[in-house]
C-alpha cells in the first residue's frame, strides 16, 4: 500500500490553469436526449458569492451509460456525449452547464438511481473537495434512489435541482450554515 | 469493485482555523456517507482537447525564454496499490520566478513576465510517467495572517482512474524555509502525509548545463482490489 497524496487547496488563482474552452458543455448538440441547462450560485455562510470556485460535473449519457473506460454496464456511450463538465464562477458567483438530461444508472442494490449529476466543488478556503450530488426536483424516480434514500429528509431539498424553465433547473450551492449544502463521504 | 476511504489524517480538514478563508467556506453539518456507485467508480477518461508538446513545457510557450532557474518536475501517476496510471492528464499551474501569477485578482507588487503564462498539461506514458519542463516558482505574500508567506509551489490537478480518484494539490520544493510557517501546507494532520508534497532534488534527473530536476510522485485512490476478469 503507498500513502496516498494529500489534497491542498485550489487557491484563487487558477483560472490561467483549469479554465477549459466550452467546458461548460457536458454534451454536444447532436448527443441524444432532452437538452438541458443546469445553473447556480455557490454561497458561503455569509451568504456571499464565491468568485472564485471551480464546479466540476460527472454524469451518464441520456441512455445511462457513462463515457468511461470503467463502465461495463453497456454497450457504446453517446459519441457526442462527454460526460464531464467544469465551470469556473464568475464574479456573481454563478454558474451555468449545457447538457442532456442524465439517464438512470444501475445504483448499490442494483435498482436503477434516479437521474443525478455527481458534483465535486473546488476553491479558495475549500482544502480537500467537497462532493455533491445533483438531483431533479421534478423526476418521479426520486423517491426510490438509494443514495437519496440515507440523506435526512430534512437536507434531501439541497440536492434537488429546481425547474426554472421548460428545459432549465436551477442548482444553488451554500457551503454552510442555514440550507447548508449536503456534502458526501464516499 | 470498490475504492478504499483515504487513511485518516491524510486529507487537511476543511475546517482549518490557520488558514482564514476556510472558516465561512467549510459545511458545518457531518458528510453523509454513501456506497460508492457506478457514478462515482467511473470518470472522464479524457476531459478534452489536443495535447500540443509546448503543453508540457512552459518555458517554450512564448517567443522570449522566461526569467528564473529553469527545472525539470517528472515523476508517476500511481494509485495506493502501487499500480502506474496510463495516459491520465496532469495539469499545472505556477507563479513566475518572481512570485506572481499571470492572473487579474494577482496584485502582488512583482513583475510579470511576458515570456511565461505559468500554465501546462501532459498526458502520463504507459507508465504512468510525467515530466514538465518549467521555472522554479518564486514565494509571494498573502494575506492570511501578519508577514504571511507562500512556500514555493506548485499547483497540481489529477484525474486518474474515476470520479473518487480526483485530486488536486499542491507541490513544495525540498528544504523551503517556509514550509514551518504556511497553514496550507500544515493543514495536513499526518506528518508522513505532508511530507509526500515535498518533492525530491534528483541529480538523475538534472540535465547537465541546463536545468536541475525534482522528482515527485503522486498516489491516487484505486480500487481495493484487481478487478475480476470477465
């Protein structure tokens, strides 16, 4: 076993570094599926903005299958589909994703999830990433996902994305206090 | 499949008094922990985009040769079971010589130099094996506390093998004397842990007459076993 390397901080100063053309486009325009927008705010416990946090994105094409080497559920992902997004927010704090509407993976008990974006979030102030996940306020599946299942029913609004539009929801981060984000251990 | 949790202590906890911007920014409530599903035992294998060589030497991305002590950074891409990680991207960003990032917000009284952006990215071989060709970092003040200085560094963004393998952290430069006094590095609680971003002067590496090379190696999360064959 070797140790692993330990996470340190993003800083502020990184956009020269990790900001990638059209990295907000999870999907491209030909990828299959009901075409969404995804946007937000990322607050801290003063309910200021963070202008300088990184949000990262990870999700199943709209038939479920991931573009990755490691899923071996299926059979080819979406060739217009990539999966990964990364936004850097802007001076509001905000940030928007283009993408489809993820379909249901195979989830721990081998039921499907409900359709849901991993989310890691990166920033100044943030040491190692905090881990989220993205539901849809408005999908039936919801009530049967299993990992929506084991966070207090309480918190379970933070992960629902809101319907802002006919094809636009609205996903509010807030890294502590009152409506406190739920964060993941994984 | 699954992916062992990080040893305790090796990860800085995000509520870290010492380093002043963490106190508003970390969850107060406990992290929920959730079994590790397709979602997060997958991952983006190539995020995107050509990789041009220039990417992985940022002295030559400009017309002019920067200013500073020119060095070789190599090293592999591992995960904890001591496997090389193949083709996975690395991604760097730095300082110049004199301390200052080629950022707007970046108001440190420090020249920039037009010869260096302080930015590249390289895939790993099958390997695992990465080299950037770059300029030693200069230290800079923050604001943190009174006299507060960043050690040397370099900033370093990994994906690996999936969702749970992502890391980014930052490089320190063996025998630093900042390193006692940065609450960013001493946030890591384990000692040997901390140690592990210190990278290694190596003479194997230092090319004669042109540049001195560090070695650092960087451990990932990987899966707790080999997978089964199908």
């Amino acid at each position: 076993m070797r140790g692993l390397t330990p996470f340190q901080t993003l800083g502020p100063f990184f956009d020269f570094g990790l900001v990638i053309p059209s990295g907000e486009i999870i999907a491209d325009a030909a990828a299959a599926g009901r075409r969404i927008t995804v946007e937000g705010c990322i607050r801290d416990s003063a309910a200021n903005p963070l202008p300088d946090a990184l949000i990262e994105v990870w999700q199943a094409d709209a038939s479920g299958k991931y573009r990755s080497p490691a899923d071996t559920h299926s059979t080819t992902a979406d060739a217009a589909f990539n999966g990964f997004g990364r936004v850097a927010t802007d001076d509001k704090g905000t940030f928007l994703f283009r993408t489809v509407m993820p379909g249901r993976v195979p989830g721990p008990d081998g039921r499907l999830q409900a359709p849901h974006m991993a989310v890691g979030v990166l920033a100044r102030g943030i040491l190692t990433r905090l881990i989220t996940r993205l539901y849809f306020e408005d999908e039936s599946s919801n009530g049967e996902d299993a990992v929506l299942s084991l966070v207090p029913a309480s918190r379970r609004g933070t992960l629902l994305a809101k319907r802002i539009g006919a094809d636009a929801y609205r996903f509010d981060i807030v890294l502590q206090g009152a409506g406190e984000t739920v964060f993941f251990d994984v | 499949m699954i992916y062992r949790k990080p040893p305790e202590g090796t990860h800085p906890p995000n509520d870290s008094p010492g380093y002043k911007s963490t106190a508003l920014r970390h969850p107060k409530e406990p992290l929920v922990v959730i079994p590790q599903t397709l979602t997060e035992l997958t991952g983006p294998a190539f995020p995107y985009g050509r990789i041009e060589t220039s990417d992985s030497d940022l002295t030559r991305q400009h017309e002019g040769e920067p200013q500073g002590e020119r060095i070789i950074v190599q090293g592999r891409i591992l995960d904890d079971g001591g496997r090389p990680i193949p083709k996975t991207l690395v991604e760097i960003w730095q300082a110049n010589a004199a301390g200052r990032y080629t950022h707007r917000v970046d108001q440190h009284e420090a020249p920039l130099d037009p010869n260096f952006s302080g930015a590249g990215r390289t895939l790993t071989d099958a390997e695992g094996r990465y080299t950037f060709t770059t300029i030693r970092p200069g230290a800079y003040p923050w604001r943190n506390h009174d006299n507060a200085w960043r050690p040397a560094h370099i900033h370093f963004s990994l994906f690996g093998t999936s969702f749970l393998s992502r890391l980014i952290t930052q490089m320190y430069f063996p025998g630093d004397p900042l390193m006692p006094f940065d609450p960013i590095f001493n946030s890591i609680p384990d000692e040997k842990a901390r140690q592990r971003l210190i990278a290694g002067f190596d003479l194997q590496v230092t090319k004669p007459e042109w540049a001195l090379g560090f070695t650092f190696d960087i451990v990932l999360r990987g899966p707790d076993a080999t997978p089964m064959e199908k």
